[in-house]
C-alpha cells in the first residue's frame, strides 16, 4: 500500500565505490517528525514550505554581553517539554514502531542499524547504547529476537554505515536492514553549544542552524527476498558513493571535492548520467559557507550554461530571462527549511524525504504529471566525510 493509501575531525582516507550493486529494494519506512508520523505528511510539509520553526522562549538564555538570546527551533509538538534525551528515545520507538508493525519476515534475521549522536548520550552517564535497545525493545516487543547495531560514531557519514549494511546483505547475513538514525537538538545544552560556535540561528541573526528532532528509518531487502516475501518495493537502491572531505567547514577559504566526488561515484555506480536525476534532497544551505559548498560541488556535476556575467545581466534586467539557457540543476527541495537541523536523523530522514517524494509523484501522475524516475540524496554531516545515493523508481535503472 501507497503511503497516500492511508569542528571537521581530521582528514579521512577517501573510499572508493563499493563494486555494482546488486538489486535492493526498499519496502518500508517509518517516521517521527515535527508534520508527523507518516510520510505524506512530511513531503506535504517540505513541498507546501510549512515550516515547523517557532521562537523558544522556553530555552532562551543570557549572552555575554547582558542580552537574552531566543533560538528558533523545530521541535516535534507530542513530546511537549520532554528532555532530549527522552525525545530520542520517543523518535526512535516511533519511528521504528511504525516500521515494523507490519514486516511479514522472521524477527531473527533482522538487522536493525541507528544511528544516534554521541554527545547526547553522554549527557548522562547512565545513558547507553545497551540501555537505548532495552528500552526500543519493552516499546516494540515484537523486535525482541532481533540484532541491533547502535552507532555513535562521529567521524564517518550515515552512508558508511549504511554501506557495511548492505554488504551484509548482499551476503545473505539478513533478511533485511532496518536502517535509520535519531536525534534531538532541543535543549538548552545544544543551543548554548551552537552559539558559542556561532552557529545558533536566533533573533536578530540572518543565519545559523535551528535545532531540530526527528527520527526516521527504511527496509531494505535483496530484490528478490522482497519478491519471495511478496513485499512490494518502494523504490530502489541503485547507487552509493563515499568520499573523504576535510574541508567540510570551510568551503568559503578552499575548494571542496567531497561531495562531488560522491555524487559522481554514485551515478556511475547506478549506470546514470547526471542528466537522469530529476530531483535532489539534501541538507546543505541553512549556513552560507554550507551553500557555497554546495555551489562548488553542483557546478561540477551539472555545468552553468551561463556564465556569472551573463547571469548578473539578467539580475539587472540588461537580458531577458527568456533568452538564457535554463538552470540545468534538477529541481531541489530542503528538509532544513521546514525540519530545522535533526543531526544524526538527518541522511536517514533525507531518504524517507525522497521516498515520500516519489510517492507524491504517483499520486500526482493520476492528473498527468511526471514522475521523477531517479532521485540524489545527499549525506553532508559536520564531519570529514561526504556521501550520496541514488534512488529509483525501478529495479533497471537504465530502463
């Protein structure tokens, strides 16, 4: 059934592409997010630009200089004034509750990847990776004979991780992944951390990250256990690429390659030109040094056809629009404007985006519009190290 039916750590060592891979197909995904638990209303949300952003008077604070600092943030209403470590853990139960209420495979042979911030569980010291399973499964009993692997690793991106889950796979280790990832940056911890980084969005500021929450996952399967387990795919997963970034906070003082280099190893792995993807998902632009960094990596990928002269011009009104090429770049949508900054959640979170993107296509197709066959999600974290994916309507991506 549809879901319309109801600081950079030091340089990594680039990572060339994993070999083809073979036919994923992805048959779940669950949420919790400020628009909700389920996917139409998240895509609705980002598409319609509603945004869950609101002032916090509620984790405003002192700055130096004497002023109160009130923080825009994106919180998920249900969890009311929860601590973020319970918000979490309440994401996570959700999101992986809604996931798997309706898996039709043996629990025994399930791998459940989630991938979580560090900082946050060492809030408390009595907080731990083994503690956050317990408590998943007195949530969702029915995952009790299932294999967890929660990361905190803060020096790789999602798609590593993601990467190792699937080799898995292929292997025939599983029956199925359940990948996903969750965070919760609303509390005054994060947002004191954020200003003293100068990365806090507030009053008075014209940019800056806004803490957010959220949590998301997805099932992936071989093609064919979909098949014999008569679970219909969603979509698939045709490409994956992973490069080293070290200059991940810096785009503004040197060129950026990482996440380029991603893109490209993704599509030559889907056996696509970059002129096939119709649609892009990613988190980078909520800072200007992060849209420059992405500014250097699209011009790579997808080459202006004017040039900044020309462009100005057009500012000015010294040549009409309509004499100018168009903007090769496909068309882009930002979960950061309407989830704010969700960490951890966020590569999980951007694949759930481009699923229920696609899934808003087919619900539109009925009134003839098209559907993006090929989708890019983008894995930027504030880490040394960049990945991308691309996702398909179908098994071939060639067809």
């Amino acid at each position: 059934m549809g879901f319309f039916g109801k600081k950079a750590a030091p340089a990594a060592t680039q990572v060339k592409a994993a070999s083809k891979l073979a036919p994923i197909a992805i048959t779940g995904v669950g949420l919790a997010c400020h628009a909700g638990d389920q996917p139409y209303e998240l895509i609705s949300s980002i598409l319609g630009q509603i945004s869950g952003t609101v002032l916090s008077d509620e984790y405003k604070f002192m700055s130096d200089d004497g002023t109160y600092l009130v923080p825009r943030m994106a919180p998920v209403v249900m969890f009311g004034n929860m601590p973020s470590i319970v918000r979490m853990y309440s994401s996570a139960a959700t999101a992986l509750n809604n996931v798997t209420t309706k898996l039709s495979i043996n629990v025994s042979t399930i791998l459940v990847v989630l991938i979580v911030d560090p900082d946050l569980l060492m809030h408390n010291s009595a907080i731990d990776s083994s503690h956050l399973q317990r408590y998943l499964i007195d949530e969702i009993p029915h995952l009790e004979t299932a294999t967890f692997r929660i990361l905190s690793n803060n020096t790789g991106s999602s798609t590593s991780a993601l990467r190792t889950a699937i080799a898995e796979l292929n292997e025939g280790k599983w029956q199925a992944v359940i990948f996903g990832g969750s965070d919760s940056m609303i509390s005054i911890d994060a947002c004191i951390k954020l200003d003293e980084e100068e990365h806090l969005n507030a009053i008075g500021k014209t940019e800056g990250l806004v803490p957010g929450e959220g949590a998301a996952f997805v099932v992936l399967q071989s093609a064919e256990t979909a098949k014999t387990n008569a679970s219909p795919a969603l979509a698939y997963l045709q490409g994956l690429g992973i490069a080293a970034e070290p200059n991940a906070r810096d785009a503004d003082l040197t060129a950026t390659e990482g996440l380029s280099t991603a893109i490209n190893l993704a599509i030559a792995q889907a056996g696509i030109a970059a002129t096939d993807i119709q649609g892009i998902v990613h988190g980078l632009g909520a800072e200007t040094v992060q849209a420059i960094e992405w500014y250097q990596a699209s011009k790579k990928i997808w080459p202006r056809r004017i040039d900044e002269q020309q462009r100005m011009a057009v500012q000015l009104g010294e040549i009409d629009q309509a004499d100018t090429p168009d903007d090769p770049i496909p068309k882009i949508i930002l979960p950061y404007m309407t989830m704010g900054e969700v960490g951890a959640a966020a590569m999980p979170m951007h694949l759930a985006t481009a699923l229920a993107w696609m899934e808003y296509d087919k619900h539109q197709a009925r009134w003839g519009f098209p559907v993006r066959k090929h989708l890019l999600i983008c894995d930027t974290p504030d880490v040394p190290e960049r990945g991308a994916l691309i996702i398909s309507t179908t098994q071939d991506a060639a067809n």
